[in-house]
C-alpha cells in the first residue's frame, strides 16, 4: 500500500490523476483477493463501521456462534493497538493483527500479505474487521463477498444520509446499542429507512451487541 501512495509526493505538483491509477490498483488486488477466497472456499466479509460503533463486539458475538460450523480466522485492523484483537482472541478466534501504520482503513494488498500469513486450507470464515472510520473503507474494496456496516444510536441519526458511499455498498447494516436509542432521542426505525433508501437490497439489523440480542439474525442476514 505504501509504495504507490508514497508516488504522491506531499507538496510536489502533479497533473495526472493518481486516484484512478490507485483505485484501479487495489481494484485489481481486491479482484485476485476475491479469486483466492474462492479457490479455497473462503467466504470473506468486511466489517466497518466508526470507533466504538461494535465491530469488534459483533466479532466477539460471532466467533462463538459459528466455530463449531466455519474455521474462523479474523483480520483485526487497527492503526496501532492491539486492543481488538486480544477482545477477539479471548472468545476463541484466530486473530492476525493487521496493524496499518497510520493509515485509516484496510486495503487489497494489506488483506494479500494477511492471507500469505494464514493457513488457507485451514479457513473457510474469515470475518475482517476494518479500522474504525466510515469515509475511506468503503473506497477500498478488499475482495470481501459481504460488506456489513455497523451504526451505533449514539453516533446520532444521520449516520446513513452523511456517508451515503459506504451505504450504497452494504450488503448488511447493523443498527447496534438499541437498548440506548430512547435516552439517544434517536429513532432506529428511522435509522432503518435511511438504510433500505440508499441502497433497497440491504438487510438491516437492530442489535444490543452487549446483551446478543440481535445476532442470530445478524447471522442470517449475512447469510452465514
Ligand atoms: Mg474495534
Ligand atoms: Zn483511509
């Protein structure tokens, strides 16, 4: 990833439009990512969402749902901490670090040396979680079959129609801390509808990720 962001000089001017050639870079890694999941029947799903909304508490709800069903592996991406994936590791998941060195979300050719990490044969799950931040992760595709996204009510309620982009792309949207909505003076409901709006085969999800309310469908609707 470095290399060919670090052809963009700071401070040098230059005229050619270095965000195609990027994008269609890490499209291509996304698309070979993709080959390789599906060569070793791998089902890959990115999870993204802000800080604090519930990725990794989703993970940590899932892990011990499905283990005795899929290998799991998990790729915690963290900009420095390790502190996701120690949560994650405590439920029993296998977690590779992916840690991004200041950048703010996950790309192609960070999941391509991950997977050269993992036993490949050994996984058939693996459940990504993204660096917290719901701009620029949903400009990198990572080769995933499923993008969930997940909101908190305390986030607000226009956490959709601010970042239609990475809701346009969501093949899941989970709608997590119910439980705080009412005090939030946030209507999840209404969160929902934004949701189905911007893109209408979405499945949205209300989620108490504290208590597992929620998750059994969350694991339906991805589809697991
Ligand atoms: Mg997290
Ligand atoms: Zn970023």
């Amino acid at each position: 990833m470095a290399e060919i962001v670090r052809k963009t000089d700071p401070g040098s001017v230059y005229e050619i439009d270095m965000n195609s050639d990027v994008t269609k870079y890490f499209e291509n890694l996304a698309k070979k990512n993709r080959e390789l999941f599906d060569k070793y029947n791998i089902k890959a799903i990115d999870i993204m969402g802000s800080i604090g909304s519930g990725k990794t508490s989703l993970i940590e709800n899932l892990v011990p749902r499905l283990k005795d069903k899929y290998k799991i592996s998990v790729f915690a991406g963290d900009i420095t901490t390790t502190i996701d994936a120690d949560r994650i590791e405590s439920k029993g998941g296998k977690v590779l670090e992916i840690s991004t060195g200041g950048e703010c979300h996950l790309d192609a050719l960070m999941i391509a040396k991950a997977l050269a990490r993992i036993d490949l044969n050994n996984t058939d799950l693996l459940l990504i979680e993204n660096v917290g931040n719901l701009i620029c992760p949903a400009s990198f595709p990572l080769g995933s079959h499923k993008r969930v996204v997940v909101i908190s009510v305390t986030e607000g309620p226009y956490m959709v129609i601010k970042h239609p982009k990475m809701f346009i792309d969501a093949d899941v949207v989970v709608i997590n801390k119910i439980d705080l909505a009412e005090a939030m003076g946030v209507d999840p409901d209404k969160i929902a509808e934004d949701a189905v709006n911007m893109q209408p085969r979405v499945k949205v999800v209300k989620t108490n990720l504290k208590t597992g309310e929620g998750v059994d469908e969350v694991i339906k609707a991805i589809g697991l």
